[in-house]
C-alpha cells in the first residue's frame, strides 16, 4: 500500500468511526498508582468525547482495587481521564477497545529528580521583528516517580519584552495541547501550570521581540540544565558576552548552531544576535530525511542501545558538534523539523483550550485545561479530527518501537504536507 494510500485508508477509517450509528459498549481497567505500586482507589475516571467538542460523556470513580467501568455511547474516539491529587492522566480509547488500564502517580510541589535536558532556543527575524521559538526538554527521573505539579510547575524565563504568540505542551507519550504560561512574577518570569511526570516532558513558547538588527538576550534557566542551545539562520551573527561559554557546532546546510553545557540557575547566560535571517522550512523537511538515512552512527537517545537498528533519533541533521555524540540528536526532529510546529498550531486549531485562569496564592488552577475541539463544518471538521488522530497514532507507534526510523520519517513528513494543507483551508474557512 503506498503512503498516500495509507494516509487515505487511515483518514477514512477514522470518519466512518466517527459518522457510524451510535451504539453502547464498556470500557473497563484498572487504574495503578506507581509511586507505591498499589491500586489507585477513589480516584476520578472520566470519559471525554472528541465528536462531541472533547465534552464529558461519562464519570465513575475507581474502587479500593482500582478498576472502574464506564459505558462508552458511541463508536468514535475518545479518552479516558484519571483524576489524581489534582494532576490529570490520560489515555486515548480508539473505536473497539474494552480495555484501557492508566498509570498515575502521587504529586507533590517539587520533586528531586527533575531537570531540564535542553534548553532551545531557534531565533530568526521577519517583518515583526525578532521571533523565538523556545522548545524546552525536562525530565523527571525522581524515584520512586511521582509528578510535579504546582502552580509553578515549570517555570520559565522570557525577555521582558517578549510578545508571546503561541505555546504548548506535551507530557510523556502524550499529544501537544494548547498550555499558557502564567505570569509569575516580575516581568518575563512565567509558569506553566502543566503536571511534570516521570519521563520527559516537552514545552514550547513562540514569542516576537522588538528588534532594531541587534538584540542582546540575557536569559536563565529554572532549574540545572543539561543543553542551552542557540539556532540562528546563517546569514546572522552570534556572540557570547557572560560567564557561560558556547560552542559553536559544526554547521549544516540550513542553521548555524551554538551550545552551552551543564548550566546552573545562577550563572549569568549572555549573548546578541544581529543581523537578518530565516530558517528555509522546506529545505528541512526534505534534508530531514537525506541526514537520517547519512546519519550512521550518531549518538541514540539516552539509554537506547547504540545499534543502528534500534536508534529513534528523528535525524534532523545540525552536524556533529566538537565533541561526540551530539547531545541535540534527539531533540532534532523537534527543533528543526516543521512538524514541531504543525503539532503545536494543530494543537491550538483542533484542540482548542478553554483560557487558563491566573493562579491564586492558596492553589494551582486545574492542570491542563482539558481541550475543546474547534467549530467546523462537519465535513472538514471530521477530516482534521481524522488528521490530528493520524498523529496521535503515528507518535505512540514511534514510542512504542513499531515503526523503524524511515517509516517515521517518511509518514512526518506526508502528514505534515497533509496538515498544513488541512489548516490552510481551516484558516480560509474561520
């Protein structure tokens, strides 16, 4: 079957699913608690709809043993949502499936074992000035796992003047969805009210800057940081002025890249930009693909074996930096790859967050506002619902070590085309 059959294939699938006559079935599961290794009973269990605007269709609580059972109405996708200590863990229920068991995890304010991996910052200019990309790793290594959550889960720091436009966030295996930073504080101090659980999670802020050529940046990091890594268009100029040392890396054919390692909250991160410049999108996209099948040998991710055969890095080659392996490898697919920001947009377009309120002193709001889709006609509405599914999927099979690193790349890059295209007419039609 070719690709564009596949996709096809997949996007029909998914709308007979959600235009098929209604039906009831039951979803049940066990929800296990695995700070402790125990049941996780009383907890809340919800069901969420996606045909029906991401709303509520069903409510149950967990028993001491940790099952739940809950009537599911009709035969389109839908999550299952727990409920614990205030943090929200998900999992998706596609058409036929009767059984969905969800891990989750005690929470506490802050948790030892949480770092920020990279810190990315992807700059270029346009016609409203300087605009940043800032794309944050974090792990939560803590043991026994447990999730962060606060009100100021993650906190990050933006120049004062930054204009933001766009944000997202993504918990470990999950889907972006539409999370704001909250101002925290003194101006360019913000919070993500955004649970951080074992694993990795990823954060992604789009921001302008007024910008007269030169612009000099003095950000700082939260927390101890693995990977503060700078991207310019090469047609810009770079230069560090404060105590922490960058490296350039040896350059690609679309970015001129600079790293710094091991950085702490309190030392003093400086450096200016100048110049004009942007990164050519498609060039990426289609350079993606030629790197990763070049790329050999190039560092796996963290605790992957180093076999090419098993290596998942997407392969979004930047070059090897001065010494080996390349610590942004696994982070390239979302630093350079447009799909980083197609996920992002798809997440504010087809799951739309109700607003997040500020913060009060006594409690964090409610994590991860739970998305709405947005309003469409039937017909195109159920083609991006089929799209963003097609997504979902394709990210939880490259986790879950079904597909080999061309397979992924190859239906990235189809989907990408496919979306954007979705999106365009989604903007024409708004």
């Amino acid at each position: 079957m070719t690709l564009i059959s596949r996709l096809h294939f997949g996007a029909l699938a998914l709308l007979v699913a959600v235009c098929s006559s209604a039906f009831a079935a039951t979803v049940t599961g066990t929800v296990t608690n695995k700070t402790v290794n125990k049941p996780a009973g009383g907890d809340d269990v919800v069901l969420i709809a996606f045909a029906q605007g991401m709303q509520e269709a069903g409510r149950t609580k967990t028993d001491a043993k940790g099952h739940y059972s809950i009537d599911v109405p009709d035969n389109g996708m839908h999550l299952i949502r727990v409920d614990h200590q205030k943090a929200t863990y998900f999992q998706p229920v596609r058409p036929g499936t009767t059984t969905v068991n969800v891990d989750i995890y005690d929470v506490l304010p802050k948790v030892e074992g949480v770092s920020t991996e990279a810190d990315v910052m992807r700059i270029e200019t346009d016609q409203q000035g300087l605009h940043v990309i800032e794309n944050y790793f974090v792990k939560n290594d803590s043991n026994p796992p447990m999730t962060q959550f606060s009100k100021t889960a993650y906190e990050i720091y933006l120049p004062p003047d930054a204009r933001i436009e766009g944000s997202a966030a993504m918990g470990p295996g999950g889907m972006p969805v539409s999370s704001s930073p909250v101002p925290a504080g003194e101006k360019g101090y913000y919070a993500f009210i955004f649970p951080v659980r074992p694993g990795e999670t990823r954060f992604q802020v789009s921001y302008h800057l007024p910008y007269n050529g030169s612009f000099n940046f003095t950000p700082k990091v939260s927390l101890p940081t693995q990977n503060v890594a700078i991207m310019l268009p090469k047609a810009m100029k770079f230069a560090g002025s404060g105590s922490v040392a960058f490296q350039p890396i040896n350059d690609d054919v679309n970015a001129q890249t600079f790293l710094a390692r091991n950085v702490s909250p309190s030392q003093a991160i400086a450096f200016t930009v100048s110049g004009s410049g942007s990164m050519p999108r498609e060039s990426q996209a289609q350079g993606g693909e030629n790197d990763a099948a070049a790329a050999g040998a190039a560092g796996p991710e963290a605790g992957q074996p180093s076999a090419a055969a098993t290596d998942t890095r997407p392969g979004i080659g930047l070059g090897a930096p001065i010494d080996t392996p390349d610590p942004l490898n696994k982070y390239k697919w979302w630093i350079l790859s447009g799909l980083a920001l197609v996920l992002a947009v798809a997440a504010a377009f087809l799951l739309r967050a109700k607003p997040v309120a500020p913060a009060s002193a006594a409690a964090p709001v409610a994590v991860e506002s739970l998305p709405v889709a947005a309003p469409a006609s039937a017909g195109h509405g159920d083609l991006l619902a089929a799209l963003k599914e097609e997504l979902f999927a394709l990210e939880t099979e490259r986790l879950e070590g079904k597909l080999s690193e061309s397979e992924y790349a190859e239906l990235k890059t189809a989907l990408e085309t496919v979306l954007r295209r979705a999106l365009s007419r989604q903007t024409v039609l708004s």
